[in-house]
C-alpha cells in the first residue's frame, strides 16, 4: 500500500506532469505535512528513498540542480517524453 508522500507524489504527477524531488518536497510540506529529516538534505534522502520504492513512479529526465531530477509515472509514455 503506497504512503501518504507516494500518493501525493503520483498525484501531482498525474495533474501536471513529471516533477523534481524538490518540487515534490515543496508542495507536500506547503500543504502542512512533514518529511523525516532534521535538515533538508536527510530530508531530500527521505524523499527520495520513498519516491525510488514506490513502483508507479520513475525518474524521467536529469536535472543537475538541488531539486533533483524530474520523476514521471511510470508506463506513462506521454507523461515521460513531455508530449
């Protein structure tokens, strides 16, 4: 059974298209939910370690910034390539 993150994640997904961990991270904790982690890099890794297990998402592109890169939902060609 996804957590609350996983699905929230693949729902903002599914809404607007791949998104960064960063992104990901920001809307969660806007909506008043917190994120394991005492800094925002233990933060990022929980993100991050829960995103990587939850089988319906993929990362689909690189991003070399802090945000991380862009996770899409997998199987999801359209979503994927941006089209």
């Amino acid at each position: 059974m996804p957590s609350h993150l996983q699905d929230f994640a693949h729902e903002l997904i599914a809404r607007h298209g791949p998104r960064t961990l960063g992104m990901i991270l920001h809307g969660f904790t806007n909506m008043g939910y917190l994120i394991a982690g005492a800094t925002i890099d233990e933060q990022y890794d929980t993100l991050a370690k829960e995103i990587g297990s939850d089988p319906r998402l993929i990362v689909v592109g690189d991003n070399p910034g802090r945000g991380g890169d862009w996770i899409g939902i997998k199987g999801n060609d359209d979503v994927a390539t941006g089209q």
